[in-house]
C-alpha cells in the first residue's frame, strides 16, 4: 500500500462519517439536530487536513520528490516510535503523582501539570 492509498483511505473514512452523520441529523427527529450538524461540518471541515498533503501526488512521479517522500515515511515512523515512549513515560509519572500527592493535587490537575512540563 502507497502513502497515498493510506491517505484516500482516510479521505474516504472522513467522508463516510459526514455523511452517516448527516444522514443521521437529517433523518432523526431530535432535539440537538443542530448539534449534530454542526458535528458534520467540523467532520467535513477537518477532511482538508489530509486533501491538501494529497495535492503533493502530482510530484510523486518526480524522482527527487519520491526520495523525500521515503525519508519522510521513515521519520514519521520515528516519531511514532518517539511518541508512544513519551505516552509510556507521562503515564507512569501520571500515576506516581496521582498516587503520591492525592492529598494536593488530584487527577486532572497531574494530568495538566504533566501536560504543562511536556510542552515546556
């Protein structure tokens, strides 16, 4: 499968959603009918993140563009990687600040603290 395939993939999940949750605005009668709607729109609004990296397969038949793409796939595998270390790191100081300072802070605000010292 080509990055691009995994990308109409996604594309078409998108498009699915909005329609199954427009169908399903439409169709029920409902009280949060609008809220519904407006979940649609923001499903079909947030498709454009993935329609605009496919506007790069008309330069995937160039051969400098081809190489980028494959160094691009196996950095985003790194940062995968990266990233589910991080996951593993933040869960276990999540539970040892929960458990240890319950007195003073609780869930929520450990998960905010943790949040703030991730992101600097």
């Amino acid at each position: 499968m080509s990055v691009w395939n995994a990308f109409d993939l996604g594309i078409l999940l998108l498009f699915v959603t909005y329609y199954v949750l427009r169908l399903y605005g439409i169709l029920m009668p409902d009280v949060e009918k609008h809220k519904i709607a407006s979940m649609a729109y923001d499903v079909l609004a947030s498709t454009a993140v993935l329609l605009f990296p496919r506007l790069f397969s008309v330069l995937d038949h160039y051969r400098y563009f081809s190489q980028l793409l494959i160094a691009f796939r196996m950095m985003a595998m790194d940062l995968v990687a990266i990233l589910v270390l991080i996951i593993i790191a933040c869960s276990g100081f999540f539970v040892a600040f929960t458990l240890s300072f319950s007195v003073h802070l609780n869930a929520a605000g450990a998960a905010y603290a943790l949040f703030q010292m991730l992101m600097g």
